[in-house]
C-alpha cells in the first residue's frame, strides 16, 4: 500500500516538458531549452531528453561507438567544456523516434535546472506530488523498545508513491541515542540533507535512519531543520497505534 495512487505513464511515454531546462558544466551554461522531452525510462520518474539544437556546440564529441537500444540507434558522445571532459557521458540518437535527441548522465553535469530553480538527482516528475502539512497527531518513534522521538506537533510529508514521513522538531528528538552521519543525500524535490544520523540502542548501532534539511526547497519550507525517521526501520507509533513498517526501496 501507497499513501497515493501511482498514475504514471507507462514505460517509454514520451511527453513535451513545459519547463525551462539548463545545465552547467565547468561554470559554463551547457544547454538551455525549452524543448526537453521527458522519457519514462522506469516507473518512478522520467529521464531529460534534450534536442541536440539546444545544446552548446563543441559540447558532444564523437565517441566512436554506435549502439542500439530498444528505443533506436545512438552514437555514444564524450561531453567536454573547456578543460572538464566527461567520456562516454551523452547518447545523440540517431533513429526516429528519438533521432537529434540527446540523453545526458545526470551526473555528468555539475548543476541542473528547472526554470531558476536547481534540480537534484533527475527531473521533477510530473505526476508526483510532494506536500508538507502541518499536525497535532501524536507520533512516538521507538527502536528496541527506546524512544528515539515524541511528537504532538509534526510535518508530514506526502510524497507521491512513498510512505508518508513525519518531520519532528529537534527538540522532541532524544539526540543522546542519535550519532551524527557524514552521509548526504539529494531529492529532486527536497533539495539536501544537511545531516544525517545513526541510532544507537543496546541492541546495535543502526546506520543513517534519520535525516534533516536545513535549507529545503521553497515548496517544501515547513521541513525546514526537522527531523525524519526511516519508518520502513524503526516503530511508529501514530495515535497510539503502531503502524506496520511499509516495504519500499528504502528498506533493505
């Protein structure tokens, strides 16, 4: 069970995005269109599929492999921009229906964006919502029998094919059971963590099984410096009932 339906395209949909797209790479605007294609490479959220019109020249380099995919034949492109060089990093294909459309690793580029707005990980996707409401229900958060939170006031966060997670406020989180994480992640829809921390119980030290956005994006500002729990691997207490941890992929 989801906390939304899952009203997305199928496989290979392909739909015209109404946004602006830029990315940069080496300080330099590397495309800019208005003409990007989404592609449902997977269920979960579309790829950027870009006309090769809309990219700067000199910026896809011949790679000198051709290969086919199940979509069509493309030319495996090195991506450079002054003295950065990202081999292998585009796919220029060049048979219908994706001929003069250029698929870029995300990562290949430093900085992707939507309209102004910086987009992490893969384009936002359309189908998805992401809200975050304010709440007087009680959630309590325990792992081995310890209370890691309690909370009469959270956020929670509806995003589109996930659980609902409960943002709490650092003051109801017992950070004596918590150890700061090095780890970072990124949404496309959250922006960044500014922190991570693993749980410790006399049982074990669990890794990284709560985060924190200092900075979230502008939609989601409600979050801002809370705190969430994986309730795919801790015991959620909501209104006193314990919920059943949800299987999704976050929670092996």
């Amino acid at each position: 069970m989801t906390d939304h339906p899952l009203g997305k395209p199928p496989i290979d949909a392909m739909e015209l995005s109404p946004r602006r797209v830029r990315a940069v790479l080496g300080g330099v605007v590397v495309l800019d269109t208005t003409r990007a294609r989404y592609l449902w490479e997977w269920p979960h959220y579309p790829q950027y599929y870009i006309p090769v019109d809309d990219v700067a020249p000199g910026l896809l380099v011949d790679a000198n492999d051709e290969v086919r995919f199940d979509r069509g034949r493309a030319r495996r492109m090195d991506v450079r921009s002054g003295e950065v060089v990202r081999p292998s990093a585009a796919l220029l294909y060049t048979e219908e229906p994706l001929a003069g459309l250029v698929r870029f690793e995300w990562a290949a580029l430093d900085a992707w964006f939507e309209e102004d707005e910086e987009v992490f990980v893969h384009p936002r996707d359309p189908y998805s919502r992401v809200d975050a409401l304010r709440s007087t229900r009680h959630v309590r958060i325990e792992l081995d029998g310890v209370r890691l939170a309690e909370s009469s006031s959270p956020v929670l966060l509806f995003e589109t094919g996930l659980p609902a997670r409960y943002y709490l406020n650092r003051t109801e989180v017992d950070f004596d059971v918590l150890e700061a994480s090095p780890t970072s992640t990124a949404c496309p829809y959250k922006g960044r963590t500014t922190g991570y921390w693993s749980v410790r119980t006399p049982v074990a030290t669990y890794p990284d099984l709560a985060w924190s956005y200092s900075f979230p994006t502008a939609g989601l500002a409600a979050i801002a410096g809370l705190i969430c729990f994986y309730n795919e691997k801790v015991d959620l207490h909501l209104d006193g009932r314990l919920l059943e941890r949800p299987v999704t992929p976050f929670s092996a």
